[in-house]
C-alpha cells in the first residue's frame, strides 16, 4: 500500500510516500521511504511469539544524507526520537485502519 505522511514542521508542511508491504502470514510488514529527505531508508516490523505473549522485531535503515556528521550523542538523541516518531505514527495508522475496517 502507499502510505502518505504529512508533516507539519515550523517552516513548512513536508509530504513522505512510503510503499508497505505487508506479510500476514508472517505477521510482519517492511516500509520503504520513496520520496522526501530520507528517501531510500527502509523498515523491517515483525510480531514474534513469547512466552508473555509476543513482542514486535524492529529493524530500521534511516538515511539522513545532511545528518552524516553527527557525534555518537548526537546520533543516540536522533534515534530515540526517530523510534518514538515511528511507533506514534504506526499508532495513527492502526487507529485509521480500525475505522476504515467497521
């Protein structure tokens, strides 16, 4: 499916088209950036079995061509909130897809 994420920053609105491919049989799903400034990173998602239940695999590629000079501290703070980004908007798309579904 195409998935169109649009981001409202201070300076503009930013558009994002991704393409998911979803695996149900695998309960899993991998997402590609095809546009905007991290054009290319891909994202692996996976849900695993375990003995409370099961838990979600993440594998994530981000690509940041203007962010290639970033110290290790830096990189850390940007991956917590690239992760946090990513699970709220896997929420809003849950949330949108339960709608679509009644």
């Amino acid at each position: 499916m195409l998935l169109i994420d649009t981001i409202q920053t201070d300076k503009n609105t930013l558009e994002k088209q991704k393409i998911v491919h979803l695996y149900p049989d695998r309960l899993s799903w991998v997402l590609t950036h095809i546009t905007g400034p991290t054009k290319y990173s891909q994202f692996r998602y996976e849900i695993l079995p375990d003995t409370s239940g099961c838990h979600l695999n993440y594998d994530a590629l981000q690509i940041e061509h203007e962010k290639d000079s970033l110290s290790p501290d830096e990189q850390l703070q940007l991956a917590k909130m690239l992760c946090k980004k990513d699970s709220d908007m896997w929420q809003l798309l849950a949330k949108a897809m339960e709608q679509e579904l009644k």
